[in-house]
C-alpha cells in the first residue's frame, strides 16, 4: 500500500515538473504537489544549519503553507567517504524511519531529492556529522 503511495507522489511530481507547470497544482481539487518555482538561493546552507550528529529542527513555516503535508527537499554536500545526513519524518526521532543520505567518495558532490513529513508547524527534523561540507538545501514544493 505504502509503495503504491509513494509512485503516485512520485508520478505526481515528475508529470508535474516534465510538463512546464509552474506554481499550480495538479489536482484541481486542492491536493497534489505544488511546486515552488524559481527561488533566487538555497533555503539553509552550511552557514544556517548544525552539523553535531545530533537531532536539530528545521523550520520551514515561511517557506510551506500550514495545510503542507510533505515537502519535497534538493540536497546537496560533500565530505569524507560514509558521512551521513538525515531527514526525520515529523516529529519521530527513530533511526529507523529516516532518509539517510550518505557520501560514496571524499570530496565529490552527493546530490539528492528527498520527500519529507513536516510536523503540524512546519518543522522538520535532520541530523548530520561534523565533517559534511558545502551543503545546501532548497525546497522545491509541497504536497497539499
């Protein structure tokens, strides 16, 4: 059941981008994805977030609307060889039911897309080692 909601996000999502849609969404009936068309810069970089290895927030309220109930992410860094970045879905904190991003090679860009759950304030939750560098990370749309 799981598999079969995530092609149709994905689905939803690559039919949208493929076809030139820009700020509108799919499903005329208020759902589906809506993308967030041209930003002038990344939303977070090395600067804005903290690379401990420990849980931190992300707060994306200003950039997705309340009713969001998963936000599309590009995410973008480099570091040493099985550095590690996370995304955890709303407010869970298990290992376990995470997007795990790793590095295969040092010093060469690991880029990505991630679906990820906002909590019911926009808020999502990353954790990410010390030696990750150059990353930056934009929002691209949300699903309603």
């Amino acid at each position: 059941m799981m598999l079969g909601t995530l092609e149709n996000l994905w689905r939803q999502f690559k039919d949208h981008t493929h076809n030139g849609l820009d700020s509108k969404s799919i499903d005329s009936s208020g759902g589906g994805f809506v993308t967030r068309g041209t930003v002038a810069a990344y939303d977070f970089t090395q600067a804005t977030l903290t690379f401990d290895g420990t849980i931190n927030d992300i707060d994306l309220s200003a950039v997705i609307p309340s009713t969001a109930t998963l936000v599309l992410i590009r995410l973008r860094f480099e570091g040493a060889v099985d550095n590690q970045f996370l995304f955890y879905p709303g407010d869970h904190v298990s290992g376990v039911n995470v997007n795990r991003f790793r590095t295969q090679v040092v010093s060469q860009y690991f880029e990505t897309m991630a679906m990820v759950q906002p909590s019911s304030a926009g808020i999502i939750k990353y954790s990410g080692e010390s030696t990750l560098t150059n990353l930056s990370m934009v929002v691209c749309g949300w699903w309603l």
